[in-house]
C-alpha cells in the first residue's frame, strides 16, 4: 500500500465517498501541506457512469500503471478533499502526465467561470 504521504498527483485511489456511504476511485490532483492541517489530498471523482456529458473517459492508454477495471470517467467538477490516512482505503494506479493535466485544465475552466 502507498502511504498517505507518498501520494501524488495523478495517482487514483479507492477512497470515502463524501456523497455515498461506498468508497469510488478519486484522482489525485495535489498533495499540498498546509501548516495547521496538514497535508491534503485534493482529488476529483472517478465514476463508470456514462451520462455526465462533460465527464473525460480515459482510454488504457491513459494510465502509466494497470487500467481500471471498466471503463472510467472523470467528474473534474467534483471535487473532494481528504485530510486523513482513514479516508482511503488503498491505492489503485495512476494516470499519465498528459491525462492529469487535461483533467487540471478542464477543472480550471469551470473554477474560473
């Protein structure tokens, strides 16, 4: 298992799901270390889910580790900050540069509307 701290960006862990009482893939986008909490995983959801028209679906050529096992999208306007070891429950693989930093961009074009 990769510890909390090792995370990072672009990696995709199985983690709480502030929404359900179920875990989901969520995408590491940064592992920033705050002086007073600590340091913070801000990732955004993962989903099988097809109909989130704005969702990107990543291909097996997106991952620098194993795919996922279906086929998966990214959520880049659900985003979800952890700040424990608890809220995750293992590691799962991760994406490649490229991918990461199209999820990054799509993220800020919502962000900044």
């Amino acid at each position: 298992m990769t510890g909390f701290g090792e995370l990072e960006r672009g990696d995709i862990i199985w983690g709480t799901d502030p929404l359900s009482d179920k875990g989901r893939p969520m995408l590491v986008l940064g592992t920033p270390q705050f002086p007073t909490h600590g340091l913070q995983l801000i990732t955004v959801l993962i989903s099988t889910k097809t109909y989130h028209e704005e969702s990107l679906t990543l291909h097996d050529d997106d991952y620098e580790g194993a795919p996922l096992g279906e086929r998966s999208h990214v959520l880049p306007w659900s985003l979800v900050t952890l700040n424990n070891a608890t809220d995750i429950e293992f590691y799962m693989t991760s994406l490649v540069n490229e991918r990461t930093e199209d999820v990054v961009t799509q993220l800020i074009s919502y962000i900044s509307s």
